[in-house]
C-alpha cells in the first residue's frame, strides 16, 4: 500500500518500517511546537531549545503510536494471526495482520488494545506531571504527551470503520449476525464520519486556518477510502469463502523429472498456458517448476537441462477443499499467481489467479 518505507528494525518478530509520509508530520509537529506551543507557554528560552524540544516530543509521540500498534499487534500474535510489519505514515501507524480475525471476540480484543494502551502512556504521563510539579518547558513536553495520547485513544475509539471504534462497532453487531452485514454498518458510519471531518476542515478554512482545514480534510478523505477499500476486501473474501479449490482448477498432468525444459515449453506450454508446473520427483515427493526463469534460454540449452535439476521442494499450496478466499490470501502473500493443488501427496492441478478474479467479477456483477 505504501511502497516508500524505511525499515527501521524488528520487535517481536515484526518489522518497523517508516513510510517517507512520516517525515512531513514530524517536520510539522515539529514547528507547531517550537513555533507556536512552546514559546507561547514557556517564553524566555533561546530560539534551538524550542526546536530541540520540539522535535523531541515529536519523536516521543512517533513512539507513542508505535505502542499503541504494538498493542494492537501483540494481541493478534497471541491469538495466531500473523502480524506482517507496522508502518508508521502521516495520519499515524497501522499494523499489517495478515489475516481477519477468526471470530468476533478476537475482532473486538485486538481493536481495544490500541485505546487502551494510549491511555496508558496518557495516563503516564499525567503521573509524571504530578511527580514533576515544575512549571518549566520539561513540563510542557509531559503535558503535551499526556494529552497527545489521550486524544489518540479518544479519536481512535469513534465508532467509524477502519478506525479502532469502527472495529469495536464491527465485533459486536458481527456478534449478532454475519461479517458481512457487520462491515456494511461500520464502513457506513466510517465514511459518516470522513465526511464529518471533511466538513470540518471546510469550517476551518472558512475560519481562516489554513493547516487544521487542511489536516481534517485530509484525514477525512483517508478515512473515506479505507472505509470502502476495508469494506470491499471483506465483501471480496465473503463471496470467494462460498467456492471451493476444487471447482476451478486447472487439471494438469505432472513432469517427469527425465523430462527438458524443451519438452515444457513446447508441448505443456501451448496447452496449459501455466508459470507453474507440479513435478513428481524421483523420491516421491512433490517439486514444482516455475517456467518464466527459463523463458529467455536459447533453445539448445533447453534442450540440455532436465525438469529435475532445476524443480525446486514445493512451499506452497492448496488443498481441493480449501475455499477461493484462502487460496487468494497464499497468492497474495508469496507474490504468486499460481498455486499448485494437491491433496494428500497427489498432484491434482493448478489453481490461477485470473480464474479467482473471474469468480469475483461474475459475482459483484450479479449483486450490481
Ligand atoms: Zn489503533
């Protein structure tokens, strides 16, 4: 989704990146501090202390929401969802879990973590202030954190897909009834809400503040997006749960591990049309074969290379009776159009992407 990231490093096994976006948040949190909030609170300092301390606190909110990710992030791991990176972008973080969660309880406990560690840390830091009565501008950084992360666990808790709230919405009404429906009511209050805040950054324009006007518009038209793009994706892997692998698999017959790479491309080729070939190996065992490595070979070192030496240990694949929507998410994950189909070490064909995505066009035209 954000292509531009910067790894940062790994915690719990889960990779931290920073998307290029970040550094424009920063920049501007920055300054709002060092030119407006401290010097306005705490005058007298030389001009680099706001700067300094500006840019510090800033840094110090960057790792309040990555807290508030990891909270998120932990609380999948520990149910068995796989938590792929968090990345940290203009309008805050947002942790990758590869899959939805498997029912609504789970939903609903991964939503709230996030809340409720930004109230935490909010709450720590008001600890601090009252530990550190001092009206100075180490101070100002601590109220300044203290309320920064009691507005993130507040504004993440408004009831609008996909924000926490949204989530927490979504677990309860999908407690009740289907993921669909749940979806459907919580992606609607989602772009309720988008509109709301794009409402409010026209206000603020009117009003004459350009930056807030700005920011809320913004975020509303973020909000507007993910709300339809998290609310299509569900519909999307609801209508595929329905099919099975079975149904719309290409039957291939298996190489031989004797046979070259010759033989593929212009007898197995020109009648499956696949990238991936199963093989069955001398021991028994299933390898597959992706053909596009070879594409550009001439044909006289095709003709020397036998499937065999070149089949690599198969790492991927899918049963017949696993549905479309899993086969999609392997395909999705490895960077694959293509999944062998096996059953109990029996090679029965291929499953293609471009058959998955037909499935879904029928059925959204059907819905249409
Ligand atoms: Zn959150």
């Amino acid at each position: 989704m954000f292509a531009k990231t910067i790894p940062l490093f790994r915690l719990f096994g889960i990779q931290i990146n920073l998307d290029y976006s970040w550094f424009i948040v920063f920049f501007l949190i920055t300054s709002v501090l060092a030119l407006g909030y401290f010097p306005y609170a705490y005058p007298h300092y030389p001009f680099i202390v706001y700067w300094i301390v500006g840019a510090f606190s800033a840094v110090l909110l960057f790792l309040s929401v990555l807290l508030h990710e990891l909270a998120h992030s932990l609380v999948a791991l520990r149910f068995g969802l796989t938590v792929k990176e968090i990345d940290l972008f203009i309008f805050g973080g947002v942790a990758l879990i590869e899959e939805e969660a498997p029912n609504p309880k789970v939903e609903f406990l991964i939503a709230i973590a996030g809340p409720i560690a930004s109230f935490f840390i909010g709450s720590f830091f008001f600890l601090l202030a009252v530990l550190y009565p001092v009206d100075d501008i180490i101070n100002g950084v601590i109220n300044y954190l203290m309320f920064v992360n009691f507005i993130i666990a507040l504004f993440n808790l408004v009831p609008a897909f996909p924000l926490d709230g949204g989530r927490i919405l979504r677990a309860i009404i999908w407690a009740k009834k289907d993921l669909l429906t749940a979806t459907k009511i919580s992606a609607k209050t989602g772009t309720i809400f988008a509109y709301f805040l794009m409402f409010m950054g026209l206000l603020s324009l009117f009003k004459g503040n350009f930056l807030n006007g700005m920011w809320y518009g913004l975020i509303g038209l973020f909000l507007k997006q993910a709300s339809q793009r998290s609310y299509e994706q569900t519909k999307i892997s609801y209508i595929l749960s329905k099919y099975k692998v079975q149904h719309f698999l290409v039957t291939v017959k298996p190489l031989l591990p004797e046979q070259t790479l010759y033989e593929v491309f212009s007898y197995y080729y020109p009648f499956y049309h696949l990238r991936i070939y199963p093989v069955i190996g001398k021991d028994g065992k299933i390898y597959v074969i992706d053909i596009l490595k070879f594409k550009n070979l001439p044909q006289e070192q095709l003709m020397k290379i036998k499937v065999g030496d070149v089949a690599e240990p198969i790492k991927v694949y899918v049963s017949p009776f696993d549905n479309l929507t899993k086969a999609l998410r392997l395909m999705n994950k490895y960077g694959s159009d293509e999944l062998p189909v096996i059953y109990e070490n029996t090679i029965l064909g291929v499953i293609r992407r471009i058959t998955i995505e037909s499935v879904i066009e029928k059925e959204l035209s059907k819905g249409a």
